[in-house]
C-alpha cells in the first residue's frame, strides 16, 4: 500500500514536472521571439500591439514579457513614443564579438586621429534613437576633454557624434527621431527639438557637426558620420577639446583630419 502511495505521488510530481517544463520552454521561445520582433524593426521600434499581432500574443502576456525584458535589459522601452527598442543587456551579451570586430577595426584609426589632433577620439555607435559611445583614445594634450565615458549612452543629436550621425540621414527619419525624442532634449542644456533642428541645418551646411557644450559645459566637439557598405550610416567618430584648444579656426582641420582616416578605412562591411 505505502509502495503505491509512493508511486502515484512520483506520477503526479512527474507529469506536473514536464507540464512546468513545457510551460517554461514555452515561455522562452515566446521571449526570444519577442526579441527577434523588435530586433526586426531595427532602428524604428516598434509597440505593444504591433508585437501582440505578430506573434498572435494577448496584449496581456507580451506586456508581461516585455516588462521582464525591459527589466533586464534586453528592451528598452522608450516613454516618448512607447515604442520597444533592442537594449544594451543584449548587445552585450549577442554583439560581444561584434563589438570585439568593431573595436579592433577602428582602433588604429582612432589612434592616428587622436595622434594628430592630440585631443581625445570617440567612437560612437548608433543604438535605436540613441547613440553609445564604444571606444575612446586620449591625445597628449595635457588639457583633456573627457566628456563621454565608454559605455555611456545619449540621444540622437546629442554631441559631436550624435549630431553627425542624425544630420546626414534622410530628412524624413531625421524629423522622425527630432519628434520622437521631444521633450527629452532638455535635460542637455535646455535644448528644444527646434534647437535640435538648427544644429542639423548646421551641421548639413559645414559638413560636419560642431557640438558646443551640450554635454559638458567648456568643451566643444567636432565629428562625421561612418557609414557601411550599403551607404547606411551606423557609427560616427568625434574629437572633442577644451573650448580655448577648439578655436573657429581650427574646426576645418580636425574635420579634415577625420575625413581621411575615415575614408581610410574604405568600404565596412557589417554582415
């Protein structure tokens, strides 16, 4: 009697066992596949309802879902537009060696920048409506102008970097993100979205971006987008100085300076 007592106790932890199993594989795929969703809309994001539909998830659940993801960082939510974009937590985890590739193909360029310039060289990459700086290099300027720290993250035209990549992108996405990042600008300097709309007029008309003090009070910024084989612009790299080193005059040439290590580097392939 106790034996078959036993036994249906280990059936029943059994069958709830694989039923807890099959219910937690379950939710894992529908994770991954909430990833692979946003991951899909790139740069645009994209909302709740339009992930719901696409993997035919109650508004309920894919809610749950993203909030777990958000809260580890593997989505970011974005208030303004309540769009979901790809979070930092995964590109450190999937983009390791990426970022590995990324970091030893741009190092040497970003050496020889720093090299003749003597200021400090960034390299920034863009992220949804974001920008995350990846690398930095010191010149050997005693004065240094350390406004952006590795890791550090800041909106689409928000500093030298930042500016360049939002300014030479289509008028229409560039409008599009200016709009959907209205409201945050403010806490750089009190910058306004039209404020953010100048600069691009700016920047188009010089060539490159010139950043004064949006992050950093006392220091000024000078950087050009870097674009890959397709012609899609995904990273841009900056020189940033102290205002009296980064005098009117001297913009053209840490503009040049960047040009040609830039167009060094020749076609980037990112597949």
């Amino acid at each position: 009697m106790l034996v078959l007592c036993q036994t249906k106790v280990c059936d029943f932890y059994l069958e709830n066992f694989k039923f807890m199993e099959k219910q937690g594989g379950q939710s894992i795929q529908r994770a991954i596949s909430v990833i692979r969703t946003v991951a899909s809309y790139k740069s645009r994001g994209c909302n709740l309802k339009t992930i719901a539909n696409e993997l035919d998830l109650h508004m309920a659940t894919a809610h749950r879902i993203l909030g777990i993801l958000v809260e580890e960082g593997f989505i970011i939510h974005d208030p303004g537009t309540k769009f979901y974009h790809i979070g930092l937590e995964l590109y450190n985890l999937g983009s390791k060696a990426y970022f590995a590739n990324l970091l030893e193909y741009f190092r040497s360029t970003l050496q020889r920048i720093a090299e003749n310039t003597e200021d400090t060289v960034f390299l920034i990459i863009r992220s949804g409506y974001e920008t995350l700086c990846i690398d930095r290099v010191e010149g050997a300027f005693p004065i240094r102008a350390q406004t952006v720290d590795v890791g550090e993250r800041a909106l689409l035209g928000i500093g030298a970097g930042g500016l360049s990549i939002l300014s030479f992108l289509s008028d229409k996405e560039t409008q599009a993100i200016i709009s959907a990042n209205n409201g945050r600008y403010s806490k750089y300097t009190n910058l306004t979205a039209d404020d953010i709309r100048d600069l691009v007029k700016t920047t188009r008309k010089l060539g490159y971006s010139l950043s004064s003090g949006s992050r950093i009070s006392g220091t000024t910024g000078v950087g050009l987008p870097v674009y890959d084989s397709k012609g899609n612009i995904f990273a841009a790299i900056s020189v940033t100085a102290v205002d009296q080193r980064m005098l009117p005059e001297r913009h053209k040439t840490v503009a040049k300076i960047i040009k040609k290590e830039i167009n060094r580097l020749g076609d980037i392939d990112l597949t």
